[in-house]
C-alpha cells in the first residue's frame, strides 16, 4: 500500500497537470467514469472548475468548486496515472477520468472513491492522526495517544488514527535510525524520542515525495560509501532493516530480525534496538 509522501507527491502531479484550470470558472473538458461505478458522482463534479489536490495521510482530496472532493483511497491495487499527455482510448478498469487543457489522469483498482462535500471530509480528516508532511499537522496529538497507550510503538507508528500516513518501511526504518526497540510500549517512549521520531519522519518523508522513492540511509552507509551493491527491490532506495530480513545490517553486522505484527510484517536490529531491559 503506497505511503503517504506517495500521496502528497500525486497530489502534486495533479496541481501541476490541471493548474490552468484553477484560474478559469470553466471546468476540465471531462470528469468520467469509463468503468461506470463512478459515474453518477463524475456527472456531479464535471461541471465546476478544478481547485486543487490535496494529501492528509494516505487519503487524497481532489478539489471541485467551492465545496466539493474527489476522496481517494488507493489501497494494495490502486493506480493513479497523471500524465502530461493527452488521453487515448481507455485500457482497463478505469474508475476515474480526468481531461483537462495539460493533460489527463486515469484512476484503477482503488480502494474507495467518491464524492464528499464539507461534512464527509471534515469527518474523515478528524478521524486521522497528524500527518508529517502536513504544515497544519500538529505532533502533540500523536504524542497524548501514544503515552497513554500500552500498545507497541511499532503498533502505534502504523494506527492512521495516532498517525496518518506512516506505512511499513517508515515504520521500521524510523524506528531503527532512532535505535529504539519496536516492541517498546508507548507508554513507555520518552518524550524526547516521541520528537525525534516525528523530526525524522518529517524529513524523510518530505525527502521521499520530492525523489519518489524512500531512502533512510545516512550518507556513510549509502553504497557508494561502504563499496557494496545497490539494494534490488520493487519498493527501491536504500534502506537499513526493510525486507532485510536474514541480512547482515549495514552498522553492526546482526542478521536483521522479522516477525509479524497485526498481519504485517515487522523487521529490526536485534542489536542496534536492544531493549532497554
């Protein structure tokens, strides 16, 4: 399931490719549902003008008029493809699309789409923890949910509604460049921690929806640095613990760990986030 500088940076393609729009009263030449499950709510939205996209979590918010959003959940399967191109037949499912003077967008597979006026998106929005890439976003809400919780902080970086937009790999590598051990309770975390972990998730992830891809690795253990080969994976960047499982760690050499948590499967230092205990 993308994460959510994946998000933010799609809201960003879709600025980019629909911003003529944004000036003009007119609206883009077509909001469609060539699947049809979308249609009745396309018929809606195709005559106001496009106002802009936006991110909170993994949850994105295409702007129509004054008061009205395309809500967009990708889920495992979703793709969303904005291109500056224009349209050519329709391949496939396509759940939503969008015509405008720049260029096109095709939405397939998504989770959930549809249409929200101010109440069902107020609603969903107060419903979701902080999200680090928000200017708006606030930390301390986080923090009260996770002091008080006797969940694990790995559980707690993954619960949308303590913290939106973490998914797996921030998860794991957030918790290992802190060196913390990701079976420690929240309640448990000092607060100077709970500050280092959103400080490091705000820049990674901010650094991730501006290159497209997640690194967490410090410039001594790029490849480059340590004179070994580039990680080959679907997901790509460097990283420390993710899907390394049985890997000697970039630092100490310490088979990297995995075991399953709430369906997911979780990977860390045994050595380098040894229990405080």
């Amino acid at each position: 399931m993308p994460e959510g500088h994946v998000i933010h940076r799609l809201a960003g393609k879709l600025d980019s490719v629909f911003t003529p729009e944004l000036t003009s009263e007119s609206p883009l030449s077509e909001v469609s549902s060539p699947q049809g499950r979308f249609e009745a709510s396309a018929r809606l939205v195709a005559d106001l003008p496009y106002a802009g996209s936006e991110a909170h979590g993994k949850h994105l918010f295409i702007g129509f008029g004054p008061d009205r959003w395309i809500h967009v959940h990708l889920g495992l399967y979703g793709k969303f493809h904005v291109t500056e191109e224009p349209p050519g037949p329709v391949v496939g499912q396509v759940r939503l699309r969008m015509v405008g003077k720049s260029g096109h967008a095709d939405l397939r597979g998504a989770s959930a789409c549809d249409l929200y006026g101010p109440e069902e998106r107020g609603a969903l929005v107060r419903r979701l923890g902080p999200d680090p890439l928000r200017a708006d976003a606030d930390p301390d809400l986080a923090w009260r949910k996770i002091s008080n919780s006797s969940l694990t902080v790995a559980e707690l970086l993954m619960e949308q509604p303590v913290l939106s937009g973490v998914g797996n790999v921030y998860r794991a590598e957030v918790l290992y460049r802190a060196g913390l051990d990701p079976y420690l309770k929240g309640r448990d975390l000092a607060r100077e921690q709970w500050d280092g972990i959103w400080t490091d998730l705000v820049e990674l992830m901010a650094e991730g929806a501006r290159i497209g891809r997640i690194d967490t690795v410090w410039p001594q253990h790029t490849p480059e640095a340590m004179g070994r080969p580039p990680r080959k994976d679907d997901h790509g960047g460097e990283v420390y613990v993710y899907r390394r499982n049985g890997q000697p760690c970039l630092v100490c050499g310490t088979p990297v760990a995995t075991a399953g948590v709430r369906d997911r499967n979780l990977f860390w230092c045994p050595t380098c986030q040894k229990s405080a205990a």
